[in-house]
C-alpha cells in the first residue's frame, strides 16, 4: 500500500504540467502520510536493537550508548612488544581481507592520543592503554582475569585491548572482531562496550585426526578461522598413520614434514599450543597391514592390533618416529605435552600378552601394559615433556571401559605414574564423567573429552568444570580434511562452553554453530541485509494452516497443542535485521502434505511475487524432522519475460531448512527467532537466504512443491531484497 500511495504520488511529480505550488503541497501531504505510514508501521515491527551475539559468551558485558567508527583514518596504536606488534599486524590483516580497510599501525612516539585508534597492549607496554586504563579505574588483577583474560573498552572515542598477557590480548582482538559491523562502504561500526573476560579451563583442546590426509590447508584454515576465533588454546594432532615419516615411510601416509610444520606454526601463531598424538599401536598395525615388522605383532594373525610390549625392537622403531616429531617442532620451541594415544588396544582382535616371547615372561598383560607406557613416559620425561594418554584401558565396567575380562588392563592403574595426563572420553548425552574417579586415584591432571553431541558437551564440560578438571578435549574422528567440512562446527560449541561453562544449554544457544561455522571459514563480513531495500510478499491467500494446534489434531504439526507454533509471532515482525510478513488469522502458513501429515495439497502454485529481487529470504520450517540431506521440497522460480526459465531451489533436510524442534546444524540457513513451546521445549525458527541469479528480471510467481516425505515443509514468509 505504501509503495502504491509513493508511486502516485511520483507520477503526479513527474507531470511537468502541475505548478510548483502544488508540488510543494503534495510535498508536505507525502510528509505527513509517511509519518503516519511509519507510526503505525513502527508498532507493528517488533525492534532489532540485537546486541552482537558473542561466541564464546563473555564474563562481564556491558553494553554502553553509541558506537565507534572505523574507517580508513583510524589507528592501531600497538604496544612496545613483539606480540603485541604482532597483534596489531593480525588485526590490520583481518580488517583488510575481510572488510578492505587498510588500517596504519602506529607505535612510540607515533602514539596521540588525537587520534582515533584501536589501542593494543598491557599498561606497561603502551602508554595510552596505561593512561586510559587510570581514567577509567581498570586495574588487571591477576587473580580475577588471569593470564588468558583481557578487558575490552569500546568508547565513541577509542577502542583498548588489555589484559596481562599477550594471549589474553590476542583473545581480547578476537572478540573485538566480532563485534565489527560492516555498514558497506569501508566504514566499520563498533558498538560501545566494557567487557572483562577470562576463561573457565586453562586447557581448552580440538583433537584433529589426520588419517588419510595428504593437504594441510584445511587443518591450517580450521585452526585460524575457528580454533583461534572462538579461543580455543590446545590443539592435539594424531599423526602416526598419516605422517610421510622419513625413518619409516612403510609406516605413515603423505603429509610431509613440512606440512606439518606450517600446520604448527599457524596455531603457534594464534597463540594455540600444540600437542602431537602418535597413537603407538596404530603407528605398528599400519605397517603390520602393509606386510612390515610383522615380527613385532603382538597376535599371529591379522588384524594385528597390538606390538609386542617384550621386544625391544618394538621401541626401537617408535622411539625413532618421537624422534622425528622432535625435530619438526625444535624450532617451535617444542611441546610440553605428548600424547600417547593407548586406546582400545583389546578391540578388534587385540590380545596384549598373547605372545610366546610376553607369555615367557610370566607377566599378566596389566603388568605389560604398565611396563609399556612407563617405557614412552621415560622416554619424554628425559626430554622435559609430559605424557598424556586416554583413560579407557585403565578402567572396568560398562561403557568405555576397556580394561575389563579377559585381559584385565585396568589392574595397571596402580603402577601408571600419577604425573601422566588422563583423557576421559564419553561421547554419549549422559556422559559418565571419571574424571573424579582419576583423580581420587591420585591423577592431579585429568581432561574431559567429548565429540559432536550436543549435550555431550554440555553436560561433561558441566560435570569437568564442578570437578575442577584442567579442561575439555573435544575429538574429532573424521579426518580433518575438506571433505568433512560439516564434522566440525560443534567445535564452536565446545569452544563456548569451555571458555564460560554452565551458561548457554544446547537447546536455548542464540546461534546456531553450524551457520557460525560457515561464515567463520568463508571469511565474507557478515552485512545486515538493508532494511530500505526489503519488501514483503504477501502469502495470506495461501495459506493452508493454523500455526496453534488443538486436540483435533488438525493446526501445525499435529502434536497437539503444547507442541505447536502458536508463540512464534505473526504479523509485520523484524528478526535478525529482516522483515517478514506472516499472516495473522486463522491459518498463517503454507504446509505441504507429508506421509504424518496427508491431508494437504502436495504442491501449491503461482505464489505472486512480480517484483526484481537480488536475493529472496524464505521463512520456512519442518513440522517433523527426517534423515539429513534429504529433499524434502523444493521452490521454483519463474520469471516474466524469461520464457521457460525457470529455477528450482531444492530443499534439502539440514541444510537450507530443518524442523522447528532442531536446536542446530541447519548449515545453509540463518537462526532468526527462538522461542519456547507450551510444553517447555525450545524451538527455533531459520531463514534461508537465496542469492537470485538474474537480479535483473522481475520474478513473477514461486511455487511451493513438497516430496512427501515425513517432513512436511512449512513456509511462513518470504522477503525479498530489491536489486
Ligand atoms: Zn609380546
């Protein structure tokens, strides 16, 4: 309607037969209609003033009025210290590849306070952190923030970076980072904040497995666009069956060296630390398969899990692979940690202490096995390095433990030293932690380790934290390799809930890690879509279904009423920056027919658009999920004066839509709106973003086309972005 009274009005201008007079009148009657339009538009659009949302979630926020601005005359104003010059050059790096601002780095007597400038650097080290730090009574005590904590002023006039060490610094610029807001035209838009932050674990790992990988450039793209984003401080590198070792290429794979050596200067470079894994019974069985060493078998026949713990030929070959990991991080300054590996070495076949040359020594394989890990615990502890190794063999029972009958590994707890480093693993919801147990053992060092579940992750880090673990490993078992782009984004995840525990359950993140994941490894500034250019379609007349269920059995996804959408907003309503137009009423949505919900049309037709749009935003959702990757429907385009050309959009489960009960892992869609049912449950809502190929041409009519499967598609909304 606005847009009609708009045109008209400009058709009226454009006549050069009116007189200025009346131009002038109409002028002031557009005024007044679009200060009216806008008041009552203004109540209908619920406000977007949405703060950043900061991963990892920080301690202390405080959020301030108005912003700063970074544009091209903005300094970075660096502390005396190379890491903090390094810092600096980091920050410059990002402004420039990610947002086309060439920012100068001033340091010294280059310093004014003048200036607008991004200061980096503890008070000592930098003048103007150390006069602003005074001003605004900020004193880092090491207590409360500790060595990895920073505090981050943004004020209209100046941005400071601080803390009382160069990791606390560097974590500090990433979270400055996230907080940038691109306005488009090489200004950047800060918003006015005091944040103190610190971490709850002094060890937050990823353990990243290399099997099969021959190219780092995806570990090294992992490590600096995710690991170092979201702070993440440890990473563990499981290396023996992938590493091109020049002692035994009958042994490993095809990373080179080198390789591995850019993998670790890039987490050197993030202030991640870096700990390599050789897993030493996987190290032998990889040569054992190919035909090698099969003197050193531990079984006679495949699949050869174990080597020999008797033969000191055995430790011979090991001990020269440790040897070469030495040599490729020597000038990194080395490792303070090794890990050993030592899991599931009774799995698949394995019998330790089978031998002829083990069984003559009278020995049980609890005693062999404590006999071999003090053998690679001496070996490291000569070098000044700790040993850390995974907990499974050293208990009994259900679950992981592993060192149960007939081999009884687990009677080996008394003789490990207590100064090895435990990985307690659980991957399942309800992980049993034992890192309690280890520790009433007399461990001091004990890790928690979970994997891509959820609330794996939330509830161990929960249970580590009130444990007082050191910290949290998260592993990773799909090779890290580009292939598995989507095996990793709960990393962010993990990396949230290791820095702040105990905040953000699963089902109530304001993220979603899977989108934060893609745009983390794309690089690409995150822009809000222009609200001046967006336009709503009207979809009233076809909808089909009521977003409130009622014991019929006949509204949303047939749930029932606790289970329904009915606190999801209708209306004009903004999320993350977009508007959308859902109808009110009796039905609010489109539903396609799916084999739980048949009763609806299998398709609906000729959804009028008739306007040129350079992206479309579909507000859209699953009434019941299904297997990931499925197509559950699809759009298709149709454009006016294309003839046939037409555009089919699929919609696969997972990826551009997912159900309204999934908290995460909708990889190409955007988390707009979460919301709670009657029953208590969280639900959330995406967008999906499609980027119009032919922005020039007036899109006539969408249909909405479903595949029946149980997955019934919904869509609520669509936006459009003019070209
Ligand atoms: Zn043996």
């Amino acid at each position: 309607m606005m847009i009609t009274i708009i045109s008209f009005i400009a058709r009226l201008l454009n006549n050069k037969t009116r007189d200025k007079r009346f131009i002038k009148r109409l002028a002031t009657l557009l005024l007044i209609i679009t200060g009216l339009f806008s008041s009552v538009y203004a109540v209908e659009v619920i406000s977007s003033s949405e703060k950043p949302i900061l991963i990892p979630l920080p301690k202390e926020v405080k959020w301030g009025e108005g912003q700063f601005i970074v544009d091209s005359k903005t300094v970075i104003g660096v502390g005396s210290s190379m890491d903090e010059k390094r810092i600096g050059e980091f920050l410059q790096q990002e402004l420039k590849d990610i947002y086309g601002l060439n920012l100068e780095i001033v340091s010294g007597k280059r310093l004014y306070r003048e200036k607008k400038t991004i200061l980096i650097g503890k008070p000592e080290n930098n003048p103007l952190v150390n006069k602003l730090c005074q001003e605004r009574n900020i004193f880092l005590t090491e207590k409360k923030i500790g060595r990895e904590g920073y505090v981050l002023l943004v004020t209209p006039k100046e941005v400071m970076v601080t803390g009382n060490e160069s990791q606390g610094i560097y974590w500090g610029i990433q979270t400055l980072i996230q907080l940038l807001n691109s306005t488009g035209e090489k200004k950047i838009v800060i918003p006015t904040v005091k944040i103190c932050d610190w971490p709850d674990f002094s060890f937050r790992g990823v353990h990243l497995h290399f099997r099969g990988v021959k190219d780092n450039s995806f570990a090294k793209n992992l490590i600096k666009n995710v690991l170092a984003k979201y702070k993440i401080n440890t990473v563990v590198l499981q290396i023996e069956e992938s590493l091109a070792w020049r002692s035994h290429p009958e042994l490993g794979g095809s990373l080179t060296p080198e390789s591995l050596s850019e993998i670790v200067k890039i987490a050197k470079n993030n202030f991640i630390e870096v700990i390599p894994e050789i897993h030493s019974a996987c190290a032998l069985q990889s040569g054992f398969r190919k035909g090698f060493h099969l003197d050193l078998a531990e079984e006679p026949s495949p699949p050869y899990v174990n080597y020999c713990f008797s033969n000191p030929k055995s430790y011979k070959i090991l001990f020269e692979l440790n040897d070469e990991v030495i040599e490729i991080f020597r000038p990194f300054g080395g490792f303070r940690y090794f890990h050993i590996g030592h899991d599931e070495i009774t799995l698949r076949g394995g019998k330790p202490g089978s031998c002829p040359r083990c069984k003559a020594t009278g020995k049980t394989p609890a005693q062999l096995f404590a006999e071999d890990v003090k053998k690679h615990y001496e070996y490291w502890k000569k070098k000044g390095v700790k040993v850390m190794m995974w907990h499974d063999m050293l208990v009994k029972g259900a679950g992981t433990g592993h060192g149960g009958p007939p081999f009884n590994i687990a009677d080996s707890l008394p003789l490990i030293p207590r100064d090895i480093v435990i990985c307690d693993w659980h991957y399942g919801p309800e992980c049993p932690s034992q890192i309690e147990y280890f520790q009433k053992k007399g461990f001091k060092e004990v890790i928690g380790c979970t994997w891509r579940n959820p609330y794996n992750i939330w509830n161990f880090t929960n249970k580590a934290k009130r444990a007082n673990a050191l910290g949290m490993l998260n592993t990773n078992w799909v090779p890290a390799k580009s292939g598995h782009f989507w095996g990793f984004f709960h990393i962010i995840y993990h990396a949230d809930c290791t820095w702040n525990s105990g905040r953000r359950p699963p089902s109530e993140l304001p993220y979603d890690p899977a989108e934060e994941y893609r745009i983390a490894m794309e690089r690409k500034p995150v822009k809000k879509e222009d609200a001046g250019l967006q336009f709503t379609v009207d979809l009233s007349p076809y909808c089909n279904r009521s977003l409130k269920d009622n014991y019929k059995f006949s509204g949303w996804a047939a749930r029932g009423p606790k289970y329904d959408l009915k606190t999801f907003p209708t209306g004009r309503i903004r999320l993350k920056g977009i508007l959308f137009d859902i109808a009110k009423g009796e039905k609010n949505v489109v539903m396609l027919k799916g084999t739980l919900i048949p009763n609806l049309p299998k398709k609906v037709r000729g959804i009028k658009i008739g306007k040129k749009a350079k992206k479309l935003i579909f507000l859209h959702s699953c009434a019941w999920p299904t297997a990931e990757k499925k197509l559950v429907g699809y759009y298709r385009i149709f454009y006016k004066n294309g003839g046939t050309k037409k555009i089919a959009i699929p919609l696969r489960y997972g990826y551009e839509i997912g159900s309204y009960s999934s908290f995460w892992g909708i990889k190409k869609a955007k988390l707009v709106w979460r919301g709670k049912m009657e029953s208590g449950d969280s639900i959330g809502i995406y967008a999906f973003i499609w980027n119009n190929p032919f922005p020039e041409q007036i899109i006539e009519k969408i249909d909405f086309l479903g595949m029946e499967t149980p997955a019934s598609p919904a869509l609520f909304a669509i936006t459009g972005i003019k070209p």
